[in-house]
C-alpha cells in the first residue's frame, strides 16, 4: 500500500510566541519547529500500514525552505521519502488555498497514492478543514478526525469521534483520512533513522510545477491583524454567607463579566 502523509511545520508548543504586528506574522526567529503534534499519528498510522501490507510512505508538506528540515525528521521516524512543495508566503491562514496545492500534488501521484492521511488539524491555524478540502476536490471519500483504522485490500472501515460517540464509517480507496489523538503512539525517531534521513534527498516541487497559475495560489484571506492572547486576570474569592456570595457573584458576572 502507498501511503501519501500531508504534514505540517509548526512551533513547538513550548515555544514562546512573539507577534511581528506590522508585518501581521509570528516572529520565527527562535522559534523551534516541529511536526504538528497531530499530523505524527498520521505518519505512524502509514508506517503501520506498510509494515503490515508493504508499499511506500511518502510524506509531504507544504512551506518555505527550512521545511526540509522537519520533512527529515519524518524520514527518521522511518518514512521512505519527503517531498517539499516550495512556498515562500509561508503561513497564510488560507486552508483553501493549500488544499487546492495539496490536492494538485495528489493528483500527481494518483498512479501511486493508495490513501491519503493527515492529522485532523494543525496546531497553528487549527482550522481542521484542509483534510475535507482536499478529499471534495479529488472526489475521495472520507473520515475525519478517525481514532482507528481498518483496511482490507480496497476496503476500509473507521471509527471517528462524534459528539458523546464513535461512529463507524466504511469507504474503498482510495481515501483521505485525518488522524485523532488516540489512534495510535507515535514512535520517536531513533539514530539509525536520523543518519539515513541526513542521506537522503528532499525533492522541491513549486505550485507552478504542479500546473497551478498564479490566481489559484493567490491568498483569499487577508489578515487585518494578529495579537497574542490576552493576559489572564486573577481571580476573586468571595466571602461572606451562601447569600450574600451569591448576590455578589451575580453582581460580578453583571458588571465585570458582562455575561448577561
């Protein structure tokens, strides 16, 4: 089996964010960079699948050069090859505009990309709609935010999390499928891995290569701004009877909260 994974480079969540407010971007200087937590379960899902079933895994993600450096590490965690989609505008909080990058390159590897899996979302934008996107431009089924998975030559059966709930989804391949925390424990990369990785070659790949003008990996999103989250104020303790507590607590939520 053949194993497109779409993965995405993002700060470490321990990373201090610092926001460039004229130029409406993080500051990456710093920064540590990562695969989104999500997207490794999808990765350790198509290593399973070719260690049970054969084929390939090939991961790919979408951003600037220093993209290559993460694809590696999914080489060290024992991926069979990583492709870079070259994209110099970086973070555009557009999901549309990467799926229809993402889906062009699907569509180049339609002779050899049995399923398609990405994490259900990333950890920056956390829009969690490229997945779908990306499946309705290529006429795929598919099953989102999937805690297991089952594949049985053409055939595949997932449980994915509803509300209170598992519901069962059976589709053929080829398909697309967006991980969940739960689906399985990602393996860490080890020393043999990372030596081979450093060996290997991470082929580039542009929008234009893939057949897409210019209009069609334009943004459609502008970002008007971009704050960091503000500072969390201390609570209160409130004294005094049950009543009188809770006369005050109805007053807070009314004055200071504005919660009605």
């Amino acid at each position: 089996m053949n194993v497109l994974v779409f993965m995405k480079r993002v700060p470490d969540t321990e990373s201090r964010i610092r926001i460039d407010r004229e130029a409406k971007t993080v500051v990456e200087e710093g920064l540590n960079f990562v695969i989104s937590p999500y997207d490794e379960y999808a990765i350790e899902e198509a290593l399973r699948l070719r260690e049970a079933a054969g084929g390939k895994v090939t991961v790919v993600s979408l951003g600037p050069d220093e993209t290559a450096a993460t694809l590696r590490k999914a080489l060290a965690m024992g991926a069979d090859e990583a492709v870079l989609i070259k994209d110099d505008r970086r973070e555009t909080f557009d999901p549309l505009r990467a799926a229809r990058i993402l889906a062009a390159y699907a569509r180049s590897r339609a002779a050899d990309a049995d399923l398609i899996l990405f994490g259900r979302s990333a950890v920056g934008s956390d829009n969690a709609a490229v997945p779908s996107m990306v499946a309705e431009m290529l006429g795929f089924p598919q099953a989102n935010v999937v805690t297991k998975l089952k594949i049985e030559g053409t055939s595949a059966e997932a449980l994915r999390e509803v509300e209170g709930a598992l519901e069962k989804v059976v589709f053929t391949l080829p398909a697309v499928v967006s991980a969940q925390k739960g689906l399985n424990e990602p393996r860490y990369e080890t020393l043999k891995g990372i030596m081979a990785a450093k060996k290997k070659t991470v082929p580039v790949v542009t929008p234009s290569e893939l057949g897409l003008s210019a209009d069609e990996t334009a943004p459609g999103v502008d970002i008007l701004g971009l704050d960091l989250p503000a500072a969390k104020t201390a609570g209160k303790i409130i004294a005094g009877t049950p009543e009188e507590a809770a006369a005050e607590l109805l007053r807070l939520l009314r004055t200071e909260a504005k919660a009605f």
